[in-house]
C-alpha cells in the first residue's frame, strides 16, 4: 500500500472511530469540547517547574481513552509526526536555565531541565485529550457545538471544508500518482521536472471536486449552520459529566495530590 493511501485510510478511521458506541460517544458534543478546553486550560496553567504537579493529569485521559474504548496506542501511532515537533518546543531550556532546582542524589538537575519536561508533557497532554474528543465525535457534530457556543460561522466552516478537502485532495494525489507510475513504471517517485505540472493539475483537480463536494453539501440543506448534524439536548448525564470534569480539573490542579499519595507510601 502507498503512503497517500495509508494515509487516507487512517483519515476515515477517525470517522470510524467517532461512529462507535460508549458512554463518552454518547454524550453531547458541546460538553465533550468545552471539557476539552477546560482541561487544556488548566494543564496550560501550571507553572513551569511544577512538574510533579501536573503528572497526576494525566489520569484524566487516560480514563476517557478506557471509558470510550479508544486505543492509546492509536493515538500515538497517528500522532506520531505531531509530537516530536510539540516536544522539540523546549529542547533549549537546559541551555537558558542552567540554575539547579533540585538534586536527586548526586546528580544535579537544573530548572531548565524540568521546564523542558513540563512543557513537553502540557503538549503531550493538550494532544491526548484532543485525540479523545475527535475520535469521540464526528466533525460536523463539533462544528455544531462551536456555533452553539457562538463561535463566528465564517471560522467554523472554513474549519469543517479543510476538514473535508483533505481527504479529497488525498484521493486526488493518489489517483494521480497511479496514473504517472502506470506511464513510468520503472521510475522511482516523481521527476523533479514533473512537479510543478503534478502539482497544477492537482490544484485544479481539487478545486473541480471541490466544488462538487461544495454544491452536494448545499443541495443537503447547508447553509453555514449545522443542524443536520443532530446535536441533542442537553442531559442530566451530560452536565454531571461536565460538573464531575470541572471539579476533578480543580483538584488536580489546586491541591498536590503527588505529594499526599508520596507521603501515604512513605
């Protein structure tokens, strides 16, 4: 299998996965996203040497992964291009912050070293709880909650037509991929000379479908709101939902539960 083709079957596995059934499938989209950008908040808030505090957020992921079934793994495995780069955001803190915090034994570790793992670990955290949210709900479903939650049109569907002309524009280069190798079989890749007549009539074979894809969704009844997508009322089960989230967030983030379970062990 080519990689564009790869990758357009694990563009629809998102899909896949965001159809399936469990208690945080069921819930409403609005409540998923706004515990979503609760709990990115706080893990953003946490000061840059309290790494020992922020570890215990992690438990909060980690339950969503089991509860909806979604495999951590899975995460990972699809996010693994996005990660280095959010880790190598503070690959230089060592050099600025060379003042040591902490001593473990007789090793000396500076606070630029923390902040180093502290900042990897918010990007690492930020990204986990996004993954759930998107292989939980559908996209039209949380663009539906963004305007519920009065977020300009214009940005939400410019947001739902990317979302859909990647996985157009992927089945374009693949189509047009086989059809240069089917006439060069025995070339390696594409020619350098070739590119920038590939990447025009890729261009124009994308807008075409486009525009297909665009009229379709207008014969559909769109009309910037989203209200094929279904988005049911709220229940008693999703605000206990949003209440339980916001209270453990708090916890996690005002009170040094690493330090309490440390010294219950000790």
């Amino acid at each position: 299998m080519k990689k564009i083709d790869h990758a357009i079957v694990e563009f629809k596995e998102m899909d896949e996965m965001a159809n399936r059934a469990s208690p945080i499938h069921d819930l409403n989209p609005m409540v998923k996203l706004i515990a979503t950008i609760a709990y990115i908040f706080f893990v953003v808030s946490f000061d840059k040497y309290d790494l020992n505090g922020l570890i215990i957020m992690v438990l909060y992921p980690i339950a969503m992964f089991e509860v909806s079934g979604t495999s951590i793994g899975a995460c990972f495995y699809k996010l693994r291009f996005v990660i280095p780069l959010v880790c190598a955001v503070g690959l230089f803190n060592p050099f600025f912050d060379k003042a040591t915090l902490i001593s473990i034994g007789n090793v000396a570790v500076s606070g630029g070293v923390i902040s180093m793992l502290t900042l990897m670990l918010k990007g690492v955290l930020c990204i986990m709880e996004s993954f759930v949210l998107v292989a939980t709900t559908s996209f039209d479903s949380i663009c539906s909650a963004l305007r519920r939650l009065h977020i300009p049109g214009f940005i939400v569907t410019l947001l739902l037509l990317t979302y859909r002309y990647i996985s157009v524009m992927m089945e374009e280069v693949s189509i047009m991929t086989d059809a240069y190798m089917l006439r060069a079989p025995n070339q390696k890749g594409i020619q350098f000379s070739a590119w920038g007549s590939f990447l025009g009539q890729l261009l124009l074979r994308s807008m075409d479908r486009a525009e297909d894809l665009y009229s379709s969704m207008q014969l559909r009844g769109f009309s910037g709101e989203f209200l094929y997508a279904g988005l049911k009322p709220l229940s008693w089960k999703d605000i206990l939902f949003l209440l339980l989230s916001l209270m453990i967030f708090a916890l996690f983030r005002f009170v040094d539960i690493t330090s309490f379970i440390g010294q219950l062990v000790m």
